[in-house]
C-alpha cells in the first residue's frame, strides 16, 4: 500500500466513524432530492399550461427545465456543505497533536495532502453517486438527453474537487476546525463573486480575465452539455494550485 | 549514530534552544533532563525533522536532518509530548495505519504489530476505540507507535508520564532493555527516571546545555561542598545565625524535620569535629550528626535554579561545563 492510499484509507474510516460524514451527506441528499422534486413539479405545471395553451402535446425538454436548474442550485448547496466536509482535515491533526506524528513519519507532506485530499474525494463522489437516483427514476417516465446531465455530473465532481481542495488548503491554515470551515466559506464566495466582478467590467480583457478566474462560466459550460479542454484545464490547474498552497502551508507550519 | 552540532532556535525573538552539541553513540541511553520550557522538546523537534534549526546541523545515522529528512524519519521511532494517536481507530487500527505509513505490509507488519503489542501488554485493548482507553494505555500505543518498525534511534519525551508507578518500572525496563541494540534520546523531568535508565545525562537549562556527564560523575563533579546535617535536642532562635561563624561554614538551612539543620561547608574542609565542639559547648544537645552525600536531584537544582541568587558563573570550572563546551563522548556502560 502506498502512504497516498494508507492516509486516504485512514481519513475514510475517521470520516465514518464521526457524525459529521452522515449529517453532510444526509443534508446534501435532502436537498438534492428537494430541489429535483421542486423543479419536477415545476415543470409538471409549466406542462400542463403549455397543453392547455397549445391543446395537445406540448415538447417539454427536462434537461432545460429540471436538471440545468438542478445542477446550477446545487453550486450553491456545495458551497455551504464541502467546508464542513474539509474543515477537520488538517486542523484535527494540530489541535490533537497527531500533527506531529504524520509530519515525522517517512512520508512526503505532499502525500499526506493527496491521501486527505483523496479521502474526502472518494467521500464525496460516493454522495454524487447515490444521486443519480433521481436522474434513473426520472428517466423510467420520460424521456431526456442523458448526455447533457452526464457532463453536468462532470461538472459536479469537478467543482467538488476544487471546493474540496480550498477545503483543505483553508484547513492547513489554522487548528481550529471553525474557522477553517470559515475560511473556506469565505474563499469559495470570493471565487463565485469574482463572476460578478467579471460582468461589470464587461468584455475588457480584465474582465474575461476576472470571469475567467470564477467558476461561474467554467461550471456553467459543463451545465450546458459542453465540455470544453478550457474548462477542463481551469479546474484541473485550480485543483493543483490549491493542493500546492495547502503542502507549502503545512510545510511552512513546521518553521514556526 | 546521533550528532549534534552547535544547533539554535529562535521562535521570532524567542531562543529556544542555542548552541547544543551533543552526541549518542550506537546503542546508548541518553537522558534529557531539564525542567518545564528548557528546549528539550524543541530539540526533540529538530532531530525528528518536525521542525528545522534555525543554525547548526543535526544528523542521525548518518543522515542530514534538513537535507535527507525522509531518510532521517525512516531511521527513527518518536514518541512527541502528547501519545499521537487518533481516537476514532481501534488499537490494532492505529498500529496498521502507522505500520503501513514506515512502509511494513502483509506478514512483517502482523509478526512486528503483535510482537509489539506483547511487549507493551496491550493485549486485552487491542480491538478497543483508543478514545475509551485511560491516560496510561494510550501512552502506551504511543510507545507501540514508536516501537513498532523496530527503529536503530528511538526519541522519546516524557515516555512515563501518565502512568501508574508499575507501569513506569515496565517501561523504564523496557526503554534500558533497548540498550545496546537501539540508540534512545529521552527526554524527563524526572530525575530517578534518569538515574534508573540512562547510561548518560544532559542537563539542560534556558536553552543551554549545563552539564553532560554519566548520573553518578555528575554529582561527584558538582559537589562543590559537603553537607552536614544536624540534630539538636533544643535549638535557640539565633543557631542558625551563629552556626554561620563557625570557620569553614558556607550555609546554614533549615532541615526537613524540626530541630535538624543542614550545613553546608566547603568542598574537601571536614568540619564536623569542629561543629561538634561548638554545639555541645552551647549545650544545644547534640543528637546526631552526619554528613550527606549529593543527589543527582541537588545537581539538577543547583544548575537549573536561578532562584537561589548564585550567578551560574560562580560556580567552580572544574565541576560544571558551562564555560567549557568541548564535552567528550564517554563510551557507553560508563
């Protein structure tokens, strides 16, 4: 076994046998499945107002209608949730003084930040997993695109990858948990506003580059059924510039 | 197989620790000895390569401590402070986890866990959390921890504290029973512990390394007087005023017992027959007299005390190393 797949064993198993992993997914389930009920339901009644305006069958795209709505609220939802996920990574470690003990084992620190990092991953692609309960059902009734909705998982699992490595990197900062739920918080909330910031400036190249910079449009591409390398590159280089930042912060903590 | 060269650490303005040198030879016991804040763990720190020193170089079996950290860490077994274990796995889960981490897998990591586990008696634990063990078992998988890979150099601080007293007479058998095959720094506030385990002592005070010597030398070396201590049938208010004139008298204390005394006298003077002479002429009624010999608690006080108003300069160059840093290696068993 290697350190990588020893540590993120390690984090699984503390993951299950603390609360925190059910409630999060229990909460991020809840309201995945709310929300696609709500949007169902929404639809349902758009439907049958187009029947009675058009008389007959009316074309209803559920791809438009339920699962792009879905995948944009659910942003929102990761934003809230992921930090909580993230928050004991590192942090735990300080405040129990296990720190010390993975820093002087024969392991590289960029081990351990991949292994934790891969631990909370595998966490929560098993949470995007029991998802697509709703996309299986609904597909028993009608009929929709599934490749729009597999590129909106894509997107999910790239998203999530990026919110969890701010996760871990805002948990390397600092031993207590709250604050590194905070902290990430804060991060991920700047990253989103960036997009605003972005549209005001408009089409100026700064403000490409300020959008560009935001997941916002990356995410909403993968949302659209287009996977784009561009897209592809900005959360790939985002995921490894933050497992970057988290080994130089844990390194930088023994200098203290 | 442990060497350490001029090694500082300064937090901000903070130092440490500065300029310790010291060295372990293959399988040594060296005993840290110093009180609460005197850099012991922060020099624990710096040769597990948790943390690296400001100045100076460290080096274990060879290997640079900054340099060559995962070979250091490879090297060795640490036991930090606080036992490091996470109290959401089971005993043997922990054990796996940090066999696994030193890179032991299949048969070798069950033949060294349960090896381990026996020499620790941790047995009847082995399958429960580590969150409901007491105090003593879990500085007990602490030392598992270290002590599982089978390490050429364990570093230990403090590995006694929180145990039972049988439970220490275990662990010190079993810390001198790595003598000889395993090189072991350890670090206490506890003098008997040092006396008890280590071949070898290193004072260490404000950072600085005061003395090094083996436990008996060093409280032949810092006796820099003899002691006497008094028993008196009655003793006036002013006897200790007037036992300071007698010649050859340094200090006069207040012993532990009612109506004893302590004199402390100049090294190599006797003056017991002269403090006899002036007791039983004031008819203070002389009960018993007898001189005591140094314990390595008085070194270890009268080197790390600075209460007591004695400019460590005093001290006499012969008995304390503090001017001179050019300690020699004694060979091991000394």
């Amino acid at each position: 076994m290697l350190p990588v797949q020893s540590i993120a064993a390690k984090e699984l198993r503390s993951y299950f046998v603390s609360p925190v992993v059910y409630v999060v997914s229990g909460v991020f389930l809840l309201t995945f499945g709310f929300l696609a009920y709500l949007y169902i339901v929404f639809t349902g009644a758009q439907a049958i107002q187009l029947m009675q305006m058009q008389g007959g069958a009316a074309q209803i795209n559920l791809n438009d209608l339920v699962f792009r709505n879905l995948f944009a609220s659910m942003r929102f939802v990761l934003l809230l949730i992921l930090p909580i996920l993230t928050m004991r990574l590192f942090a735990e470690e300080r405040k129990l003084r296990t720190f010390e003990f993975l820093m002087t084992a024969p392991v590289r620190i960029i081990e351990i930040v991949i292994g934790k990092f891969l631990g909370v991953y595998i966490i929560y692609l098993g949470m995007l997993l029991l998802t697509t309960l709703v996309p299986i059902v609904l597909s028993l009734f009608s009929d929709f695109d599934w490749y729009p909705v597999l590129s909106g998982y894509l997107g999910l699992a790239l998203l999530g990858a990026l919110f969890l490595a701010v996760g871990v990197f805002a948990s390397a900062l600092t031993e207590n948990q709250i604050v590194a739920a905070f902290t990430s918080f804060g991060l991920l909330l700047m990253l989103w506003l960036l997009a605003g910031l972005g549209s005001i400036l408009g089409d100026a190249a700064s403000g490409q580059f300020i959008s560009y910079l935001s997941f916002m449009e990356h995410y909403d591409h993968l949302v659209h059924g287009l996977i784009d390398t561009k897209d592809l590159v900005y959360f790939l280089t985002g995921l490894t510039l933050m497992l970057f930042l988290s080994h130089r912060v844990v390194d930088s903590t023994r200098w203290k | 197989m442990i060497e350490v060269q001029q090694i500082t650490k300064r937090y901000g303005n903070l130092t440490a620790i500065a300029h310790v040198t010291f060295r372990v030879a293959k399988g040594e016991i060296l005993a840290f000895l110093g009180p609460n804040g005197a850099g012991k763990t922060t020099a624990m720190r710096i040769l597990t390569c948790f943390m690296p020193p400001t100045e100076g170089t460290a080096s274990i079996a060879g290997f640079d401590c900054i340099d060559q950290a995962i070979e250091v860490k490879r090297q060795i077994g640490y036991l930090p402070e606080t036992p490091p274990v996470y109290q959401e796995l089971t005993v043997s889960e922990y054990l796996t986890f940090v066999g696994r981490l030193r890179g032991l897998s299949g048969k070798h990591l069950s033949t060294k866990m349960d090896r381990v586990i026996e020499r620790l008696s941790l047995g009847s634990v082995r399958e429960r959390l580590i969150a409901n063990l007491s105090r003593g078992y879990r500085q007990r998988v602490g030392l598992a921890q270290a002590l599982l890979h089978d390490p050429p150099v364990l570093i230990l601080d403090e590995p006694t504290v929180g145990l039972d007293p049988k439970q220490i007479i275990e662990i010190r058998e079993l810390i001198k029973s790595l003598a000889g095959s395993h090189s072991v720094i350890l670090s206490t506030h506890i003098l008997p512990e040092a006396t008890a385990v280590c071949q070898r002592v290193v004072i260490i005070n404000g950072g600085r390394i005061v003395a090094e010597d083996t436990p008996d030398q060093l409280s032949v070396r810092l006796r820099r007087s003899e002691k006497i201590s008094l028993l008196l049938k009655t003793m006036p208010p002013d006897a200790m005023d007037r036992l300071r004139d007698v010649p050859g008298v340094l200090h006069v204390m207040p012993g532990t017992e009612p109506r004893t005394l302590v004199v402390e006298s100049e090294l190599g003077r006797d003056i017991r027959d002269e403090l006899a002479r002036f007791i039983v002429k004031n008819e203070w009624g002389l009960l018993e007299l007898k001189s005591m010999s140094m314990t390595l608690e008085d070194v270890f006080l009268r080197l790390t005390q600075h209460e007591d108003g004695m400019p460590r300069q005093e001290h006499d160059p012969r008995d304390v190393q503090s001017d001179d840093r050019t300690h020699t290696a004694l060979p091991p068993g000394t």
